[in-house]
C-alpha cells in the first residue's frame, strides 16, 4: 500500500513537472529578415519611415505565435503586436528621452512631480 501511495506521489510530482514545463512562454530575439514575409510586408507599410528597434517571436503554452517589433521616429517609440497572418493585434505608444546619446529610457505613464514649485 505504502508502495502505491508512494509511486502516485511520484507520477503527480511528475505530471505536475510536465504542466509548468509546457505551459512557459518562449521568447527569441530575431533579426528583421527573419520575420515571416506577410508581417515585413505589413510592418513597413505603415512604418516605412520608422527605424526598427528590436523584433521578437513570442510562442505561447498553447503554441500561439507573436511577434513584438519595436519602432522608432524621433523620440517617439511604438511597440507592435502582429499575429503570424501580419494583422495588427496590439498597439502601445511611447517616448524615448536620450541623456547621453546611447541612454533610453522611457517616461512614465503618470506625470512627473517635482518640488520646484512649478506644475509640469
């Protein structure tokens, strides 16, 4: 008895192992001419004049595939989510501010306080 309670132990332990193993999230960086023609083809008809950042593949547990693409023009920011039939599934805006010239980091979403006296 002790055998059996033990050994169903071991295979829930087990199956338990497997589920966190499946259900993780992969994401890879990719270079921009790895992108599947139909998402390049979107991506640069509308952000033609934008300069391409950073581009990842995301794989979800259920085998859903992503791709996150960061663009810039000026100190405007955009991260893009295209699905792998290049339609647009998400949209987020943002600003970049360059201390040193190599430096990004972006603004917050809530405005900034400081204690100048002065509202900004």
């Amino acid at each position: 008895m002790k055998k059996a309670i033990r050994g169903f132990f071991v295979m829930l332990s087990l199956t338990l192992a497997v589920i966190n193993v499946c259900s993780a999230q992969t994401e890879i960086k990719l270079p921009e001419d790895s992108l599947p023609a139909i998402v390049h083809n979107e991506l640069h008809k509308k952000y033609a004049h934008y300069t391409v950042n950073s581009i990842s593949k995301k794989v979800d547990q259920l085998q859903n595939i992503t791709y996150k693409i960061e663009v810039q023009k000026k100190s405007t920011v955009i991260d893009l989510l295209y699905d792998k039939q290049g339609k647009l599934i998400g949209k987020e805006k943002g600003k970049v501010y360059s201390y040193d010239g190599t430096e990004k980091s972006r603004s917050p979403s809530s405005p900034s306080k400081s204690n100048d006296g002065h509202n900004h």
